[in-house]
C-alpha cells in the first residue's frame, strides 16, 4: 500500500511540472515542440540517473525508487504527446521539423540517458570513499 501513496504522490508534482514546462513560452518557432522536447529528454536524463543511482547504492528506498520513476517520471514525461506531436507536424506539412523532432527527441535522449547513467557512477565513487573513511576512523 506504501507504494501506491508514493507513486501517486510523486506523480502530483511530476504532473504539475510538466504542465508547467508545457506551457512556457520559448522564443522559438511555433510550428516544432521544444517544450516537448525538453521535458523528454530531461525525463530521460532523471530515469537513467536514478535506476542508475539505485544499483550504485546499497541503500535505496524500493518505494521511493517507485515514487521517483514510476510517479514522478512516468507523469513527467509523454511519449504520447511526442507522437502527437510528431503527427502534427507531418499533417501540417512541416516535414523537415518533424524529421528533426523525432531524430531529436530519440538521439538527445539516448545522450541523456547515457550522461545520467555515468553521472550516477560519480556517487558510486563517492560513497565508496565515504565507506572507507568511515572504516579507517573505527
């Protein structure tokens, strides 16, 4: 039961900060959706840095692990409105916005998931570090 109070309380504010990003007005183009884009790949980003983070360390709350990914993240970012917007694009004739939308979307966060992944690897070290100054002082 645990769980589901720290899936659907993260998934609140992962919800509410995506609107939120969603409806910043960027000095750009109104036909291709940065927006969309940016809240994607920094999903991405956050997803493999926690499951990332997780694995590294011992202690890892499985339910706030749950409330993070599945909660925060899952309400954060939208695969479906990439495709709708996606789809946009190409029935609006704009198909050069939605070739680099998709290409984007997909090859940003594929990077972001690869730079959150090896950021978490720096708290691995960290800890390690930590575990063994805390040896050396027993």
């Amino acid at each position: 039961m645990k769980k589901y109070l720290y899936i659907g309380a993260f998934g609140f504010f992962g919800s509410m900060l995506r609107f939120a990003i969603k409806n910043i007005q960027f000095r750009h183009s109104s036909v291709f959706p940065i927006n969309t884009l940016i809240i994607n790949i920094t999903g991405s980003f956050a997803l493999a840095f926690v499951f990332a983070l997780a694995l590294n360390l011992k202690k890892f709350d499985e339910n706030l692990k749950l409330g993070i990914t599945t909660g925060f993240i899952g309400t954060y970012t939208t695969f479906a409105t990439f495709c709708k917007d996606a789809f946009g694009l190409i029935e609006k004739g704009h198909y050069n916005y939605a070739i680099m939308y998709i290409l984007f979307s997909i090859g940003i966060s594929m990077l972001a998931i690869i730079l959150g992944i090896n950021f978490a690897e720096r708290f691995k070290v960290k800890e390690d570090e930590d575990e063994e100054d805390i040896t050396a002082e027993l």
